[in-house]
C-alpha cells in the first residue's frame, strides 16, 4: 500500500465509517479495512495518518486502535488454527520503519492517541526488545532526559507508560540467564535515568504542595502519575532479585516512599478522582516494599519499623468507600508479610494486637453499603465473592489473612481477644436484631474464615469457637443439618437471586457429605420423599429474573437427579423442563457452567431413569429429538459436542434393530465433513462406537465400513486424534465377525505400519500393542499373524520385536492390562509362531515384558510421558472438547471369563514347560532379568504352578 493523496482519502474515510451509527455503512469500512490489512506496508500508512495533523481527532483515535490491533494479531502471527482466524505476518522492512518512526510519533500525539500507540509499542517490545531492537531503550532515554529538561509531563508520562508496558516481563517471566540478561541491559541503561526523574518529580510535588493553597491540582495530577509510573518500573525492576544499583539507592527510594504513606496533599485529596491517583500512587508503593520485604528482607530491616508505623496508621485513615479498596488490600498484604516474618516482634508490644482487630480487621470485615448493593444488582460477583473464594484482594478477605498471620506467632492473644470481639457482636445482634444484623454476619464471617479443615479429614475446626455449637445456636438453631431440608426447599423460592442461589448450593453440598469411610450421608431414600416439590421449587427458580441460566441452581438438579429414585411421575415433568431450557439457550449460548450442568442433568436423568424402565427411552426420543435437531441444523458449535454425546447414550440404550431417525444421524456421521472439526471428533467417535456396538449388521452395508475405517485413517494420520482413530478401529475389531473385516485388514495394516515408519508416539504404540491384543482374543493368533505377514513376509515377528515386546510393560488401565496380559500369554503359550525353537529369544524376551507388566506396579513401569494432552478438558467456549461425565461410555471388558490373568498366566505356562520339559528355564535363564525371574518364581509359588 502506497502512501500517496488517495491512500490518505481511503483510509480516513474507512475509519471515519467504522465510527458510523448505521450498521451497513460500518460493515463495508471494516471489511474494506480487513481486505487492505493485508496488503504490505498497511500498517506503515495507518501510522502515517496518525501523524496528520489535518485528519480529524476522533478518525486517528480509531486508527490509533486499528494499528494496535493490527500489530498485535501480525507482529507474530499465531500459527494454531484452533485459536482463530490466520493473519499474514508484517514483512521486515515495513517492522523496520514503523520501528524507526512509533517513539517520536507518540510522544507528539494528544493523550489518547500517545495511550494507544503506547501499548501498539508494547506489542512490538513483547517480541523484539531487546535484541531486535537496540535502538529503542536509548531512544526512550534520550527523549525522557529532554523531556525532564522542560518539564513536559506529557511526554514524561508517555515514556514511562511505555518503559512499565515493556519492562512488564519481568515480573511474570520465568528466571533464565537470557531473562537476566535482558533485565541488566534494562537495568544499566534505565535504572539511573529513572531515579533521577523520580527524584525530580518528588521535587517538584514538594515545591508545589508547599506553596500558598497546596498546589494547583492541574500542575499536580501528571507528577503524582509519573510518581506511579516510576513506582511500578521499580517493581518490575526489582522483581526477580536485588539489582545493585537499587541497592546502592536504597536510601533515596525509600525515603521518597514513607513520604507518600505520611503526607496529605489536600488540594488533590479534596476531589474523587485526585484521591484515587494520590492513592494509586500510594498502592504503588505498598506493593513495593511488599516485595523487599518478601525477597530482600535483610537489607529492606533498617527501614522496616517506620514503614510499619506509616502503613498502619495510613490504615486507621483509611476510609471505608471501595474506590480506597486497593490502597486498603495492599497496605493490610504488607502488614501481613510483616507478620509472618522474623519482624513479627512489631506486634508483640501491648495493645497491638487488639488495636488492629478493633481499628482494622472488624471495620473492613463489616458488610458495606457497597457489599449490599452488589447483592441486589449483581448476584453472580456476590456469590463468587462471599461463596466461591474468589474475594482474595477484598477487604474482608485479606483482613481475615492479616489476623491469621498474626496469629502464626500469636496464637493465645489473638484467639482471645477474637473471641470477645465474636461475643460482643453476638450480643449486639441479639439486643436489636433488625438493625444490628450486620454484627452477626461480621462474627460469622470470623469463624468461617479463621476455622482450618483437620489433617486428614472432612470436619472444621477453630480455637474461636465451640464449631458445634456455634452453627447449631448462631446459624440455624437446629440439631441436625438435614432437617433444615424442608426450609432449604422453601428458600428455593425466595425472589432474591442471592437467596436461591445459595439455598440451591447448600442442598447440592449436602448430597456431597460423605461419612468417614466415603459413605455418601445422604441417600436417595433420605431425599425421595420430598422430591417432587424440590425439582419444582428448583425449575421455578430458573424462571426468576437474572436466574434464567443461574448455575447453582442448575448444578443443584444435576445432583438430586444423581442420587434420588426416578420414577415416570419425576421423569416426565424433569425432561420437560429441561428441554425448554434447552431449546431456550441454544438460540444464545452465552454461560457454558450453566450450560456444562444443564446437559449433565440431561444424560443422567435418562441413565438414572431408564435403569428403573427402560421403556422411558421412547418418551425421552420424543422430547429432545426437536432440540438436538435443532443443534445440529443451526450447528450451534458449542453444543454439537454435548449432542454428539448425548445421541451416543441414547443409541446404547436402544434395543436393535436401530430406528430410522437414528440411521439418518449414523449417515451424517459417516460424512468426511462432520469431522472437520477438532473439538467435534471425541464426541463423534464416541458416538461411531455406540452405533458399531448397536447396529454391527447395518454397518455390513451400501459401504459404510469402507466409510468408517476411511474416518480411521484420517484419525489415526495426525497426532492429535490417532488415540480417537483406534478407539474406532478397536470397536470395529470387537463387534464385527472376521469374515466382515478379513477384506479390509491389508489396508488396515498398511495404514498403521506407514504411520509406525514415518511419525510414531509413544501413545501411538500403546494403542497399537493394544489393537494387536484385542485382535488376537477376538480373532484367534493364527488369524493376526496370518493377516500381517500377508502384507510383508515376516512382518509379525519384527514388529513382535521391536514394538509389542518394549511397549508391553508400559502398559495402563485395568482393562488394557488384562487385555494385553492374556493375549500376550496365548501368544507364547498357544501360537506355532512362537513356540517355534528358532525364536526362542523372541519367547524369552516376551516373557520378561510379561512379567514385568504383571509384577511391577505402574509407577516403576512407567515413566511420565512429555507428550502434550490432546484435549484441554477446560468449561469455557473455547475449550476443544467438554467430557460429560454422566454420559461416559461404560469400559467394556471382552474377558469377562478371565477373572485374574496372573493366575491364567503362570498355569498356562506350567501346563506349556509340562510339554516340554527341561527346554523353557533354560530360555527364561538366558532372556529374563533376575529381579523377573525372582518375580516369575514368586507367581509360580503364589498360584502353586511349576514350571518344568
């Protein structure tokens, strides 16, 4: 793309569009700019119209955001197809001109276009600096020290934005020589030019909030941001450990840090949004001496007393509105690193202790009108908040912290004086309850939050409080937990999200109790009775404003649905309900937790029910045939793996001959196009499976084998899905006769030997070693030989050698180590093929892979395999692939007969050597380690068998 007149015309136009209220104009401009972002030097024009001063404000501003985008998604191309969309990379020489020219342009652009081009810098620093981009520091440099020279805050504020942006790594990478490398280059080029602009702020801050009136607040403003900025450049400085010249410095940073926690800047304190940079800057430096406290500790002592002091009386003063919360949370971490410290002396001197309980920790414990609010406006955040753990930088949370790590040291104080405060809220809720209400949560917040789970077990305990006691007095008055059940039904009903919600949550907890020995509590005899009016009460909920997708309640169902007794009455109005809701958030799919337990409430209903009548299937068909139609026409993504799997519980509880509706899935399943994508393909297999176990004559027919063992190749061609390909082939193997296969097993081989010769895993031959057994007790040895030497003479016993015998011990799974156990067994002890005298040496080393599969136990077999998983099993839409647990396929074991295969082991190779004597210990001398041979005659002893 040229930069010329016309290009300058199309792009303002364009970004003047995409501004457009009009839907039709917007889409042209985005597609138009879609189609020129992938022309070369794209990026470069953007970045000139950027610097046109005759081009409107508001058309730059989106430009400047266009260019960042465009950065970001080109810079480095991702190369995952699953992440999204490919985009073709930035070439070098454009990388090299806009390198040259994004420094000065931002540092001359009006704040918001300096804070995009900011960030577009950041995405190229996160890739190319340092190394690919020497320039770029100096040049930082060089602009702040003349910017410093005439106090222009703008350009200041700019560099130093940028310099935290790129200097970020630092914190969250892990520490390599190649990350310290580049923090002392980093260091030795900024760490002076930054303590001097610091120091000539803190100046400038002095002078101003000196003189007559405090200051301006305008003149103020951008030096406490600069302040801020250098406060967290010197975190991610500081973060991987104590660089020198910071500790050569100590003195002049530290000093500059205690003066913000002590001194008031009233003119900018006096308006909300002064008070918010005064106290960001005051944040900033909380979490700084944070991490000296935490990592240098030694050297950060001699100034540790004052800052204690500082902190804790900024604490006193602090106000409780949420727009102070992150200068309370992170001044209260500070406090409690300190605690937990060799320093905890500082809390040792009288009244300390119950000061900060009675100034700190109960102030910030106390529900606000904040907390209030966002339990009637956002119930969700509430929940995950006070229910979920998810409040770890609240006040609340990290006050409770703050006691407990003072109690780390001063258990006896801290307790005592704890257990007053509890009491006398306790009292004050007592003696006017409707306005003290507040006084009773605070103490039950207290002892949840201070109470430990004892080492080993399920039961709480805490010295604050008898826990007995104190739930069946102060929470619910009742003796037994589950005779709150009838009020836990009723609160179902209550209009308050919060309410329901939490009422769903404790029933669905109840279910989980376990009693020691892992004996569920509860039982479905115990919750029977009361379930109609439950699941009523349950749907009702949903139907409640903001609780139409309310996932507690829907994980609620799942739960009663899995433990009560399902009759026909229950079944009914529950498939019902949920198919409604079904086809509700299938026109939307937005919560996949909601979502995730709504269709595990589906497939264990029916499981659960048709245990009980298995002619409830009809009626089940009926119901969530339309919604999975739907699904699949509309193919709603996020729902196709939930479906398939669904479809594949329904096939299995069906009874043969196969109905024609689901013929027309089985079709749809045998098309190459359904299994173009990844995050289908379990979920399809796992349904393939289903229809091979349940209609193997069907398959026999108008070429879907030919069909299915087509998805097996592709399958078992990639990496990702060669585990899904023999999950095919293995149930093709176990339902179909021989003579069905026989004509296809050439291919079949020549398929896995290529795969075996160009690109073969560890997993790869698992599986393979698998097949074979299976083959083998399904079809007979002679059959498996007989089909793999017929595509290369000899074949079997080379691949016997290099692959089934190395890979048998690395075997797992109950039903996979039986398996490959047995046939293993009939292969030396039933098979011409090896009990020919020339391979005797096959036979020994055979035998030494069997044996140690069956005497060492999986952690000394097997080591940790460095394979990535194939499937992040993750509940979000971008997950490739969400399990059911309830719709798990049940493990079919095709040796049922054998009961336990190291007695079948050891007495078919008695009753082998009883043929034979004298030949087989000489084989097992020469081919078996001792510790088998040690193990092999303990086998011998343990099933009372002798070999000859």
């Amino acid at each position: 793309m040229e930069w010329n007149p016309e290009t300058l015309q199309f792009l303002s136009q364009c970004f003047l569009h995409t501004l457009s209220p009009q839907p039709e104009p917007r889409r042209a401009a985005e597609s138009s700019l879609s189609e020129a972002a992938d022309r070369p030097n794209y990026g470069l024009a953007v970045l000139r119209l950027l610097a046109e001063p005759s081009v409107d404000e508001q058309i730059r501003q989106g430009a400047a955001v266009n260019f960042k985008n465009h950065l970001r998604n080109r810079w480095v191309p991702c190369n995952d197809p699953n992440a999204g969309p490919t985009f073709s990379p930035i070439l070098d020489p454009e990388k090299d001109q806009i390198k040259t020219l994004i420094v000065s342009l931002m540092l001359f652009s009006s704040p918001r276009i300096q804070s995009q081009l900011s960030e577009a810098l950041a995405v190229i620093g996160k890739h190319d600096f340092p190394k690919s981009w020497p320039t770029l520091l100096p040049e930082l440099v060089s602009n702040l020290q003349k910017a410093a020279q005439s106090a222009d805050y703008a350009s200041i504020n700019g560099i130093l934005g940028t310099a935290n942006s790129i200097f970020k790594k630092f914190r969250y990478q892990y520490k390599t020589n190649d990350l310290l490398l580049d923090l002392k280059y980093c260091l030795d080029n900024f760490a002076a030019p930054l303590l001097e602009i610091f120091l000539k702020t803190a100046s400038l801050i002095d002078s101003t909030a000196t003189s007559p009136g405090g200051g301006s607040p305008v003149t103020l403003r951008p030096l406490f941001e600069s302040q801020r900025l250098c406060c967290r450049i010197f975190f991610s400085l500081n973060f991987q450990e104590l660089p020198e010249f910071f500790e050569d410095h100590m003195r002049e940073w530290m000093g500059e840090f205690r003066k913000y926690l002590t001194m008031n800047y009233p003119s900018l304190e006096s308006s909300a949004d002064g008070l918010a940079l005064v106290d960001e800057l005051r944040a900033a430096v909380c979490e700084n001496i944070s991490l000296y406290m935490e990592k240098n500790e030694e050297e950060f002592q001699g100034y540790l007393n004052d800052f204690a002091s500082a902190v804790w009386s900024l604490l006193t003063n602090v106000s409780q509105s949420s727009s102070r919360d992150k200068l309370a949370v992170t001044a209260m971490k500070f406090l409690t690193t300190v605690s937990t410290s060799v320093h905890h002396t500082l809390f040792a001197n009288d009244g300390v202790i119950p000061q900060i309980c009675q100034s700190i920790v109960i102030p910030n414990v106390r529900l606000r009108d904040e907390d209030e609010e966002l339990f009637e406006m956002n119930y969700v955040e509430f929940i995950r908040r006070d229910m979920e753990g998810s409040d770890l930088d609240t006040r609340r949370r990290i006050s409770c912290e703050l006691l407990k790590g003072i109690a780390t040291n001063y258990k006896k104080q801290v307790t005592d004086i704890v257990s007053i405060q509890i009491q006398n809220l306790l009292s004050s809720f007592t003696a006017n309850a409707s306005t003290n209400w507040k006084d009773k949560d605070c103490a039950i917040y207290l002892v949840v939050s201070l109470a430990t789970k004892k080492a080993g077990g399920t039961s709480v305990s805490t010295d604050l409080v008898d826990v007995q006691t104190f739930f069946t007095s102060v929470i619910i008055q009742k003796p037994v937990a589950f005779q709150l059940f009838p009020d836990l039904v009723r609160f179902l009903g209550a209009e308050s999200n919060v309410v329901h919600s939490y009422a769903a949550s404790c029933i669905e907890k109840l279910l989980l109790v376990k009693d020691e020995g892992g004996k569920a509590r509860y039982t479905s005899a115990d919750i029977t009775p009361c379930v109609p009016v439950l699941m009523n009460n349950l749907f009702n909920a949903l139907k409640f404003p903001e609780s139409e997708e309310n996932q507690y309640v829907m994980k609620c169902i799942m739960r009663v649905l899995g433990i009560a007794d399902i009759s026909s009455e229950i079944a009914g109005p529950c498939i019902g309900g949920l198919t409604s809701i079904l086809n509700e958030v299938c026109k939307n799919p937005k919560n996949p937790i909601f979502n995730h337990y709504l269709f595990e409430s589906v497939v264990i209903l029916i499981r659960r029910a048709c245990e009980r009548d298995a002619s409830l299937i009809t009626a089940f068909e009926a119901s969530l045939f339309p919604s999975l139609q739907t699904i699949l026409a509309n193919d709603v993504t996020e729902f196709l793996p939930y479906a398939f799997q669904l479809l594949a519980q329904l096939v299995e509880l069906n009874r043969p001959p196969i109905s024609p509706s689901y013929m027309q899935i089985f079709m749809l399943l045998l098309s190459p196009d359904s299994w173009k994508r990844s995050s289908n393909v379990p979920a399809l297999v796992r349904l393939l499976q289903a229809f091979l176990q349940k209609a193997p004559h069907e398959l026999n027919q108008e070429g879907r084998l030919n069909q299915v063992l087509g998805i097996f190749n592709m399958l078992v061609s990639s990496r990702s899905t060669e585990e899904q390909g023999f999950y095919v082939l293995n149930t093709v193997i176990e339902y179909l006769e021989y003579g069905v296969i026989a004509p296809y097993m050439s291919n079949i081989w020549n398929v896995l030997f290529m795969r075996l010769q160009n690109n073969r895993t560890i997993k790869f031959q698992k599986s393979l070693v698998i097949f074979m057994s299976l083959f083998l007790i399904r079809h007979g040895a002679k059959n498996l030989v007989d089909t793999m030497n017929a595509v290369q003479n000899n074949i079997f016993l080379v691949i016997l050698e290099q692959f089934w015998i190395p890979n048998l011990k690395l075997i797992t799974g109950t039903i996979e180590l039986k398996l490959t156990a047995v046939a293993s067994t009939r292969l030396i002890c039933e098979s011409p093929v090896l009990l020919d005298a020339a391979v005797a040496r096959h036979w020994g080393t055979m035998l030494d892979s069997i044996v140690t599969l069956l005497s060492r136990p999986e952690q000394d077999r097997v080591e940790e395999e460095p394979e990535m998983p194939d499937i992040a099993e993750n509940v979000g839409y971008t997950a490739a692939f969400v399990k059911l647990y309830n719709a798990g396929k049940k493990e079919d074991d095709p040796l049922t007969d054998v009961k336990d295969p190291k007695q079948l082991f050891v007495a078919s190779l008695a009753k082998l050597s009883a043929l034979s004597p004298g030949r087989y210990p000489k084989i097992i001398n020469e081919n078996l380690e001792p510790a088998n041979q040690a193990a092999l005659l303990q086998l011998c002893s343990t099933y009372n068998c002798t070999i000859v």
